[in-house]
C-alpha cells in the first residue's frame, strides 16, 4: 500500500430500488494528503437515479450519514473533518436535461456527522420523465480539512467509518440508500502547523454598557460614557476586532418605541503598541472593524469601550426627551464583538 499519505478508499456502494426506480451510487480513486493543508477530490463520488417510468416527484431530499467508524489503537478518523461539495450534474431525461446543481439547489458544502445531514431538504427541481429511460447523475467533490488534529492519529495506520446516502420522496418517504465504505491511512505528514488562537472578553460594566441622557442638553449635544479595560483581546496571529448590532435587535427599544441604532457611536482606545488601527464606527446590524492589531503573544491586551452619541443623528433622540418629572425611559439593543484574523 502506498505509504506517502493519507488515503481514502471508497468502496462501490449497495443500490436499493423502489416502484421500479434506483438510487446508487460509486466513486472514483481515492484521494492523497501528504502534508497539514488538506486536499480535495473532484468528482469524487457520484450518486444516481434511474428508470424506466414516467415520473414526477417535487420536493426530494437526499442525505448523508457516518452510520459506523472503526477504531485504531483507541482513535477514530473525525467525521466533522470531512466534507461533501456538489460539483456537477449531468445525464439524460425526458423531454428536458437534468437541472443544475443550483435549479436543484444542493447545499454548498456538507460536512458530515453521525446525524443524517442533508445534501439537497427540497429539491427546487422535481425530479421529473415522461416517459422512456432516465438517469440523473449528481457529482461531488470529496474533502479533507488540513490541521494539526491530524497529528492526533497514529502514522501508517488505518481508519475506517462508512457513509450511507438516502434519497427520500416529497412524503419523507424513504425511497433508496446507498452505503459507501471508506478507509483512511494516516502517513508521516511532518511537523504540524501552529493554529491560530483567538480571545475576546467583555469586561465588567462594558458587558451592561448603559449611556445615560439626564437632560435636554445631553439630547440636543450629546453625551458619551467610557468603560475602562472593558475589553480584553489575546490573540497569537494579527486579528481584527468588529462591532454590530444583533439582527434580532436591530433598533434601540422600548416597549413599541424604537430608535434607529445610528443614533450610537462605539470606539476602542489602548496604549497598546501592537494595535495598528482604532475606528470609530456608527452602530449597525453589519459588522464594523473597530480594531486591529498585530499578535499579542498570547497576552491579554486590554481596550476601553466608549460609547457617544452620533452628533449627525442626535435630531432622532429629541423626540424620546422625557420630562424630569416622568420616569426613567431605558432603550436598549444587543452589541456584538467578534475577534478575526486579518
């Protein structure tokens, strides 16, 4: 056996035929890792309907599942590393060709598990013949996602797990499955890769942050609130840092009172050397870079949170002003900080 790589082997699958239809499926080669950066195959694996009968099903779904994984010295090959792409279609029909990939509309990209996962829910394309021989042909690429978790598994060992696919009619109705073996052998790969470590923690007040407006003056001028080390970044690699408002808040509100959320301006501040850039952003559903800065070296870089009033927005504030007399009226929203690499 070839001993330079990871190998994947899949095994001709088992086909299952119903009401004088068939789902099968086979695949081509086998697919070759030799280092950390992972590979893919194209057309890979193909899965197929056949007949002879008219027929007209809307709706149809196909899926996927790890239904078993062997072990090796106590490990299993990880499912989650492993992912499908629809690539193409092709064949023949009656009286129209096989629809595309996107008329179908198969997902992008299925990484698998030992839950059946779906390839295509409801096929936007009935699968469709009037009359005559037919056969529907989906191709896949077949991935394995690089990383050092490779290093986890045993070199010149062997890993098997089995995939089954289903194809399923408009009723859920189970139609057809098809089993595919695979085998996995690890090779000597080197040393692995340093992954990227990524932190970001909201601190103390910052995690309530509350800008308070006491009088008309703060409505018609502005005010602003600053929370001190409210935000703390570790990063080992270069990152930026972005902002946004969350989609199932996208208004500062009260009761059925709202306020657009651009009345908001939000903005980091460090002595820190290692940050490159500090932003001042609008507040919005759509995430804003407020910060980026080069690797920490695994430290904790501490940041302040500020919070000020839009001065191009404050107009929007003015009818919110409460009377002194009256009770404290709070809008609120949810804020998100996210920390990226570059």
């Amino acid at each position: 056996m070839n001993k330079r790589g990871l190998l994947i082997f899949c095994l001709l699958g088992a086909v299952m035929t119903a009401n004088a239809q068939t789902f099968g499926g086979h695949r081509q080669g086998y697919l070759s890792i030799n280092n950390y950066n992972g590979n893919s195959m194209t057309s890979a694996i193909t899965l197929f309907l056949d007949g002879q009968n008219v027929v007209n099903m809307p709706n149809w779904r196909i899926t996927a599942r790890v239904t078993g994984q062997v072990a090796t010295d106590g490990k299993i090959f990880p499912a989650d590393k492993v992912s499908l792409q629809p690539h193409i279609t092709q064949g023949t029909a009656n009286p129209s060709p096989v629809p595309s990939v996107s008329q179908i509309g198969f997902y992008p990209n299925v990484i698998l598990s030992t839950s059946e996962q779906d390839l295509v829910t409801q096929s936007n394309a009935p699968l469709y013949n009037t009359g005559g021989y037919y056969r529907w042909e989906f191709k896949f690429n077949w991935t394995i996602l690089g990383g050092s978790y490779l290093s986890n598994l045993q070199k010149w060992k062997e890993y098997r797990f089995s995939i089954e696919f289903r194809f399923y009619n408009s009723n859920n109705q189970l139609m057809g499955s098809v089993p595919l073996d695979h085998t996995v052998q690890v090779g000597d790969l080197g040393n692995p890769p340093v992954e990227n470590n990524f932190s970001l923690v909201v601190n103390g007040g910052a995690r309530n942050g509350t800008l308070t407006l006491q009088s008309r003056s703060d409505y018609e001028t502005g005010a602003g609130v600053t929370y001190n080390n409210g935000l703390t970044v570790n990063a080992n690699a270069a990152y930026q840092v972005t902002v946004n408002a969350s989609s199932g808040t996208p208004h500062f509100s009260y009761g059925s009172n709202i306020i657009d959320l651009n009345v908001l301006n939000v903005k980091l501040n460090t002595t820190s050397s290692g940050v490159t850039a500090l932003n001042t952003v609008t507040l919005s559903t759509g995430a804003q870079v407020i910060a980026k800065g080069s690797s920490t070296n695994n430290q904790n870089v501490n940041f302040d949170v500020g919070y000020s009033i839009n001065p191009a927005s404050k107009d929007k504030l003015l009818y919110a002003y409460k009377d002194k007399q009256q009770s404290e009226t709070t809008y609120t929203t949810t804020l998100q900080y996210t920390i990226l690499a570059q």
